[in-house]
C-alpha cells in the first residue's frame, strides 16, 4: 500500500493506493495543480 503525504503538513491525501504507479500519478497531479513539488508517495508498512 502507498499513500500520498502533503509534505507541508505531513498529513496523507486521499486513500491508500495498492500500487505505487497509480501513487505517483496522482501526486503528480496534485502537484500540477498546486504549481510546485508538495507532495510525496510513501510506501505504508504492513
């Protein structure tokens, strides 16, 4: 499982992804949208 952490306020965005591509998509996308890089994928231990 992988989530995506707004690194500002090291709080995860949205529900956990089950595969890190589909991750970082959309922490590219938030990333986009807010104009710089804010976002990271982390992997959650299980």
């Amino acid at each position: 499982m992988y989530r995506v952490i707004d690194t500002r306020t090291e709080r995860p965005v949205g529900k956990p992804y089950k595969s890190a591509s589909r991750a970082r998509a959309r922490r590219d996308k938030l990333d986009l949208q807010h104009g710089a890089i804010r976002y990271r994928v982390e992997a959650v231990p299980a």
